[in-house]
C-alpha cells in the first residue's frame, strides 16, 4: 500500500530560528484532508490533526496509508469550533466495501450495495424517526504526537438511510496560532498555507515554513505546493466545493 509523506526539515539556522518563533508564539501545524458525499456539513471541516510545533525539531515526517474506519457521533447540532466526538469506530475498513450502523452502536458488514471502489458506504439502522447521526471517515496518520485514526470528514445520515462517502488526497496545511484539535469544524483558513494532491507519481512533498508570514511552501526543486490565503473557505479548497 502507498505511503503518502509530508517532511519538514528544521536542521538548517533558518528554519531552527522560524521553528523557535512559531513555538514561542504557541503556534500548530493543523490539516485538512478532502471527501464527498451527500449532506456534508455545510457550516465547516473537522481539523484533520493539529501538532504543536513545539512536538517538532529536526527532521519531522508525517505520512499515511489510505487506511480509513468509519465513525459515527449521535450530536447533529454542529457549529463552527465544535469538535466532533467518534462515538463509535468500525474497524479498518477496504474501500469498495460498506458496514451497517445498529442502535447499540456497532457496525456489521453490508447494507449499502454497489459501493464504488474508491468510497465506502454506510447504512444507519436506527430505528425509523430517530433523530439523524452525524457520520464520516477517519484516516490513519503518523505525527509526531503519535498514530491515530483521525476523522477529516462530516455528513448528515437520517435513519434508515444509506451513504456513500469517498476520500480525496487534496491536503490543506496551515500553521497557525489556533489551538485546534483533531475533530474541531472550521470554516475559513485562519492563517497563510498551502495545498497539494497525492497521487500515484508524487507521494512525498519536502515543506517548509516561510519567514514573518509562517506560511507554508515547497522546497525549491520538489513538487510544488499552492499557497493558500487567510480567509479562504476550507470545504471548497479541500473538497472542490462538495
């Protein structure tokens, strides 16, 4: 299975000097990771992980493996600064494949026919007239604050229902004075940063963080990034708009 990596190297005068600014300021490295599918929340994004950069010094690698669980939380009413809570997590799951969600909060095989193999599918079993759940993916990731299953994406599932959910390699990276968490929704970037693809012919991207501003760009001579501007809305960027 492909590695996917994102490297910064803080060994140089340069970035040790930008490295000491960005943790004295108290400032995260936070990402967003991209998905589609019906009723994705419209209010934001779940911060995908957020690492202080006081976790950070030398060379930091973080890197993942298109290995995705499914999650489901019972709270519907989700805002902008809410963190979203995994209540239950299915087990590693291979994309083309579906689970079913039962009231007692687990999952079993099936429920969703035809699931193309890109996406996974989710069936809500609750009974009929319970209140809707609040369902999406979770990415296995290696960070300097350890590797977890972290949820990157959101969406409504009444009861009874069916969804099908498919993850993007789009990345959106931000350092950022904010002190997110993994879950936290957001709706605009809050700092200067930068977004790139994954795909079969680039799977690592060199970074590093710039000067004053502490945005984020390519390593001369490595695959280019795009920057990314204050204010910009996360969910088109990440998610071209779905």
């Amino acid at each position: 299975m492909t590695t996917f990596n994102m490297e910064f190297d803080f060994s140089s005068a340069e970035q040790r000097a930008i490295l000491d600014q960005v943790q004295r300021e108290g400032y995260s490295l936070i990402a967003y990771k991209g998905a589609t599918g019906p009723n994705q929340l419209a209010c934001g994004v779940p911060a995908w992980f957020s690492v202080p950069f006081h976790s950070m010094f030398g060379l930091v690698t973080i890197d993942y493996q298109p290995q995705y669980k499914l999650y489901v939380s019972s709270r519907t009413s989700i805002a902008v600064n809410t963190t979203i809570q995994m209540q239950s997590l299915s087990d590693a799951l291979s994309l083309g494949s579906a689970q079913t969600f039962n009231s007692n909060g687990s999952f079993v095989s099936g429920g969703v026919a035809s699931v193309p193999p890109d996406s996974l599918g989710l069936f809500n079993n609750r009974p009929a007239g319970t209140p809707p759940i609040t369902v999406g993916l979770a990415c296995l990731v290696n960070t300097p604050m350890g590797t977890n299953y972290l949820p990157f994406c959101a969406f409504t599932l009444n009861s009874q229902s069916s969804i099908v959910m498919r993850p993007l390699e789009s990345i959106l990276l931000v350092a950022s004075p904010q002190r997110l968490t993994s879950g936290s929704v957001q709706a605009n970037v809050s700092a200067p940063g930068c977004t790139f693809s994954f795909n079969a012919g680039t799977v690592e991207y060199d970074l590093q963080v710039m000067p004053r501003t502490y945005a984020i760009t390519n390593l001369p001579g490595t695959p280019s990034v795009n920057p990314v501007s204050s204010g910009s809305p996360i969910g088109l960027i990440v998610n071209g708009g779905n």
